[in-house]
C-alpha cells in the first residue's frame, strides 16, 4: 500500500509557500502548491493519502470556509492551519472544528514537520481504515439477503438457538449461514468480525 | 501815470473774485487811455474831459471792490460804494476827511504807515490788516497802494483797491488747523505710514515708522529708497507692487526689512494710489505694520499642524499595526524557514549540498529585503521631516499608499479598482502627507466597508487632470455619511468611529489646504467620494 507522503499547501505569499515546499521536500516528501484555497478545490482529487497546511487569511474563500467545503464534500484531509499574528482567533475555530493544530508564523522546521507527519499518519491510518471498509464493504456485498438478516444477530452476540427463533428456522441453517458468513467476510471468529464492521457498514 | 497803472495791474492778486478784478483792471485800463487822450489833448477836448470825468465816477462807484484814496497826509479823500460798505455806512460824510489810520486795528497802524511811506515815494505796496467799521465790527482786509500823481507830476496822494479777505482768512485757518490734525492723526499712528515715489524714495514717514526699521532720526530714512531697508528677496515683487499702485490699484504684500541697526524683521504694508487733483497717481500712500509676532505664531501653528500630522501618522499606524505585523511576519517566516531547512541541509550527508544550499540562502536574502522595504516604507511614513514638496510619481505614490493598506485590504476583502490614466502627471508635494492623507481616505472607506452589512466589497480609485492640479478620487460603496455627519466630517476631534482622534479627515483637508490644494466630499449612491486635489508639478 502506498505511504502517505503528499503535502498541499496554500498561501497566498508566495515566499511561504515556497519555504514550506523546501522544507516538505527536504525530507523526502511531495509538496503541491497552491495561491488560494479555490485552485486547491478545483484541483484536489480524493484517495491521494496526504495532508494539507493552509493559512487561514485567503483571498476568496478563506481557511474557515476552506473548511466547511471540506467537510460538506466529505473530503477528510488532515488539515494543519499556519497563520500570522493576528488571525489566531480564526485558527482556534479551524482547530474546534477538527484541524490537527494552528502553527503561527513565523514557524519552527522542526514543529511543523511533526505536525506534517502526525497528519500523514493520520492520513495513513484513515487511508487504510478506508480501504479496510472498503473491503467489508465488498465483502457485505457477497452476502445472501437471508445471511444479511443472521448477520446483525450474530454480531449482537446471540446464540444459534435464539437467532433460529427470531428468523423461525432451524438451528442447523442458522448454523450453515454462520459458516458461509464468516467465510465470505474473511472472518476467524464472530467477535473478530465485531471488531472491524463498524455499525455503518452493515446498517447502512 | 503809467507806472501807477501798471503797479495796480500788478498788485491784483491772482485768486479770489478774478472776474470783478479783471473787471477792475479793464475799466481802469480803459479810463487811464480815456485820460491819458484827454490829458495830451487838453485844450482841444474840453467836452471830453467832462465826459471823462462821469465815466470814471461811474467805473468807481460801480466796481465791487473797495476803491479809495487818501491824501498824502492820510486822510480819506474819496470811496466808492463798496468801500462804504465795508465801513458799515452808506454816509460817506461820516468817512471823507478822517484819517484812514482810524480805520485801521491798533497792531496794523505800523504796517500802514510803512506802506504809506512806500507808496509815497513812489513804489506800489499792498498789506493784510484787520478794519474796525463804523460798528466797531473788525473785518480782515488786503489792500494794494499805487501812488496817485497830479497834473505836476507830483505824488498828490494814494490809490488803494481793497477787498474783504475775511473768507480766504478763515478757509487758511481751517485748512491748517486740518492739516495740523492730520499731521498729528499721522504722527500718533502706531502704524507706519508713508510715502514714496516710483523708484521707491521716500518722501514721507512718520514715527511709528521711523520706529519700525529702528530709525533715530527722519534724515536716516526721508530721501533714502524703500530699497535699502527692503531684504533682497522681496525687491522685485515690491517694484511689481509699486507699478500696480501706480496703475490705481490697491497691493498688500508681506515682506522682510533689515532696519538701520541691522535686524530683519517681518512687516505687512497695505500700499495703495496717491492721486492729484488731476486724477494722476503721485506716490504710493502704504500703511505698514509689524507682523513679527504673527509670523512666529504661524510658524507656531505649522510646527503644531507638523506634529499633529506626525501623532496622527503614528495612530494610523497603530490602527494598521496588526495587518503590517501580518505583513512583515510573511517574509519573516520564509526566511526563518529557509534558514533552518539550509541548516538541516548541512547536517545531511548528500552530494548535492551546495545545488541546494545556494537558492534557499539566495531566498534568504531576497525575502530580507523584501522585510527592509516593508519597514523603510513605514519609516518614512512616520519619520518627523519638515514637509517639503518636490516632484512625486504620482503612480508610485499611490501603489506605496495602496501597500500600506494591504493587510487591512486582504482582511476585508475588498477589491480596490485603481483606474489611471497613460499619461498621469507628477504632483509637486510632500510625498509623506499626501500619502497620508491617501492613507486615510483608503482605511476610512476600508472599515465603512466592514461596517456597513452586505455592502459591495469595493473601492474605486481615479485620477482627473485638471488645469494645473491632478485629482485623486477615491469611491466606496458602503453606506454613506449621514446627513447629519456630513457637516462636521472635517471638524477636528469629531469622529463616528469608538476608536480613533477623529483628527483625520480634519488634518488630511489642512494638508491639503497647505499644498494649495483641496479635498472634499461629495455623496455617492451608495457609499461616498472623496476628492483630494493637488497641485501637478511643472512638466518641463
């Protein structure tokens, strides 16, 4: 699987955002450039694994409202908010709101790697959670409708006895669709399967 | 007989009733050739020398003026009816026979019997002297004496034209009695006044004036130019003032003279036409006064309005503090950036160390210049400099104008339309007022922006030539000045705002003013218009 290593930066001064490049670059890592948060929605394509630093004073949209489109379009992109002096209150907001941190300017190399890294983690980790669903998801998928109604049963832990009385069959079937369902979702053991099929895979 | 005549015609005074002398003269001329004929042909012209006789009783009784004649030993031989007249009687046999000397006041008997001497031996005299008439009355008299000669050739008495010179008397007193108090008006003035001619000499002065170039003595200054005290700065406009005095027109001008003593000091002279009867411009009549101490408190006031200028740059800076930290923090970050990225890069163990090291170190610099060109400007903004104008790109002064705001431009989101035309003339002004006064105009409508909900994000910047003066307008399109704002929006000390001196617009229109220019405010629909007016710097 491919690491997380992409950072998208936007500032509208240039002499920043070629700072941050050179530092993003310094350690291996892919910078992308952008003035303004409107190029960077234009130009974003989801499933890249990375982060994004962006000021919070833009021209056009600006960092709070940057954040709202992001949400509203369920891109979730780690988000590390840089911002001058005065825009603190600002940045506070973008941190309630879910940013990993604000980092005021002028800014250590060093703090603002960790967060970089921290958020490429972040990215990792929901990068595989993602594909991980993406996989049940798949796999739910190959699921009979009779196997997706033992299913929730199951999760919730109830014996082969009391599932056959709820869906009136046989505790035998029961036992049959247990097998197949744990075979199609690459599952060992029910309690395993509880583990990684968060409610709103099998819900939904 | 001729000199006799001749003397009288000469001893007619040349004013007064001119029409009864001429009168006078010609009717006596005439009786004299009338005589003279009768007394060459005496025999022959019997009958004539009757007819003779009336007219000249008829001439001497008809002529308006008092004509007399004594005898040699001063008694009064014959008068006509005006003489009477004069002696308040219409008798003349209270008069005839008496000694004219009885006529005369007590103080003038010398005077007369010295004119009868003279007279007697022959030459023609004339005096003033006051009459005592009949009822005592005194009455100021001039008469003129001519000898009269008999038939021998002897002198057999004296012929006097006398006239009432009571009138004359009177209008001599008064027009010195005038003038001694226009004298004194003059000399007690406490302002100089004087008088000088074309080339600046001056004629007349009067105290106060002497006082002012520290002058002992009339000599220092009477008959000396206007020239000499005048500091030479002024010469030439002071011959510019002198000949339009002379055209008749009224000059004021402001100038600096060195007095006796060597000490300059600041004077104002109101200079206006002395003209003759004859219409004729004679000298220029100025009133100067001392305005030293109006020029110290000018001076004063602009020293003032220098630093009032320089505690209001300072509090707008302090306004846009925020926004220039936010600018200067920028650079200050990349450089901070690149620096720890090149020091990182040191540690490293590459090959291409210096490929790398050159452009960060490369942008290390160019971003501290950039820093250094953010505080120079602010530098300049605030420093305290005596204004001077010289000649200012005015596109330039608008964009250094435009930076200073855009922090605070970037913050409100506003978009600022600069328009100007291809061949935008330079200003001649103080580059730092005037962008201040820029500067004003562009934060005012910044935070009418903010404060104004759903107004449009916008703001108009032009220019308009004009004659000898460039017009900068600035538009928004927020809300507006209230009406009842619109009154005292150049009012020092007043302001809508809860933070602020409300000294800006009020010092923004003095530096206008003190450029020679002119701002103003005009409604627009929405939001306001500022103008400010300048004058362009000469394009040679």
């Amino acid at each position: 699987m491919t690491p997380a290593n992409r950072v998208f930066i936007i500032d509208d001064d240039s002499a920043v955002r070629d700072a941050v490049a050179t530092l993003v670059e310094s350690v291996g890592l892919h910078a992308n450039c952008f003035a303004d948060a409107d190029t960077f929605l234009a130009e974003y394509r989801g499933g890249t694994p990375g982060c994004l630093i962006s000021d919070v004073c833009l021209p056009g949209t600006d960092g709070v409202q940057l954040q709202r489109i992001l949400k509203e379009r369920r891109i979730e992109i780690p988000l590390i908010v840089i911002s001058a002096h005065g825009d603190i209150p600002m940045a506070v907001e973008m941190v309630r709101r879910g940013a990993i941190d604000f980092i005021e300017k002028p800014f250590r190399n060093h703090v603002l790697l960790e967060r970089i890294h921290e958020a490429l983690e972040k990215a990792e980790r929901r990068h595989r959670e993602y594909m991980a669903d993406a996989q049940q998801r798949a796999h739910l998928a190959s699921l009979t409708p009779r196997e997706k109604e033992v299913l929730p049963l199951l999760i919730d832990g109830h014996a082969n006895k009391i599932i056959a009385r709820e869906l009136s069959l046989s505790p035998r079937t029961v036992e049959t669709h247990r097998a197949n369902i744990l075979r199609k979702m690459h599952a060992d053991s029910v309690t395993s399967l509880a583990r990684v099929l968060t409610p709103d895979l099998w819900q939904g | 007989m001729e000199p006799s005549l001749a003397s009288l015609a000469y001893a007619l005074p040349t004013t007064g009733a001119a029409l009864a002398w001429a009168w006078t003269l010609r009717s006596l001329r005439r009786a004299r050739n009338e005589l003279d004929a009768s007394r060459a042909d005496h025999a022959r012209a019997m009958h004539h020398q009757d007819s003779h006789g009336t007219l000249f009783r008829t001439l001497f009784d008809a002529a308006p003026e008092c004509i007399k004649v004594q005898t040699v030993d001063g008694r009064l031989q014959r008068i006509n009816t005006a003489g009477l007249t004069l002696l308040e009687t219409n008798d003349p046999a209270r008069v005839i026979g008496q000694p004219v000397v009885n006529f005369i006041a007590p103080e003038y008997h010398d005077a007369y019997h010295r004119l009868s001497e003279v007279v007697c031996s022959g030459e023609p005299a004339s005096m003033e002297f006051e009459l005592i008439t009949l009822h005592g009355r005194r009455c100021w008299l001039e008469t003129h004496a001519v000898p009269l000669y008999g038939d021998e050739g002897r002198i057999t008495g004296l012929l006097a034209v006398t006239r009432d010179i009571d009138e004359r008397r009177r209008m001599t007193r008064e027009l010195e009695e005038q003038r001694n108090r226009l004298h004194t008006i003059i000399e007690s003035e406490p302002e100089c006044v004087k008088l000088h001619d074309r080339d600046g000499r001056i004629m007349e002065m009067n105290r106060a004036g002497l006082a002012l170039l520290n002058a002992s003595h009339n000599d220092a200054v009477i008959g000396h130019s206007m020239y000499e005290f005048l500091c030479p700065a002024y010469q030439a406009d002071y011959r510019a003032l002198t000949e339009n005095v002379f055209r008749g027109q009224r000059q004021c001008m402001e100038f600096e003279v060195l007095t006796s003593d060597g000490e300059t000091r600041w004077l104002e002279s109101h200079a206006a036409p002395l003209v003759s009867p004859d219409g004729q411009v004679t000298a220029v009549l100025a009133i100067t006064r001392n305005i030293e101490e109006r020029k110290r408190y000018e001076q004063r006031l602009r020293e003032q309005r220098d630093e009032l200028a320089h505690v209001c740059r300072v509090s707008t800076l302090g306004e846009l503090s925020s926004g220039l930290a936010h600018e200067l923090t920028q650079p200050l970050c990349a450089i901070s950036s690149y620096a720890q990225s090149a020091a990182a890069l040191l540690k490293c163990d590459t090959n291409d160390k210096h490929d790398r090291l050159d452009p960060m170190l490369q942008k290390i610099v160019a971003e501290t210049e950039r820093a250094n060109a953010i505080i120079q400007r602010l530098r300049d903004f605030v420093r305290k400099k005596a204004p001077r104008p010289t000649s200012v790109d005015t596109r330039q002064l608008i964009a250094d104008s435009l930076e200073l705001v855009e922090a605070e431009r970037r913050r409100s989101r506003v978009s600022i339309d600069v328009s100007l035309p291809h061949d935008l003339p330079d200003l001649w002004v103080d580059r730092i007022q005037i962008q201040q006064v820029i500067l004003n105009l562009l934060t005012n409508a910044l935070q009418a922006i903010d404060e104004t909900p759903d107004a449009e994000h916008r703001i108009a910047l032009s220019t308009t030539i004009e004659q000898d003066a460039v017009r900068i307008s600035l538009r928004d399109y927020a809300a507006g000045v209230r009406d009842d704002v619109r009154q005292q929006l150049f009012v020092p000390f007043f302001t809508t705002k809860t933070s602020g001196l409300g000294m800006g617009l009020a010092l923004s229109r003095s530096i206008a003013e003190a450029h020679g220019g002119r701002l103003w405010y005009e409604p627009a629909n929405p939001g306001s218009a500022f103008h400010l007016e300048v004058p362009m710097a000469d394009r040679t």
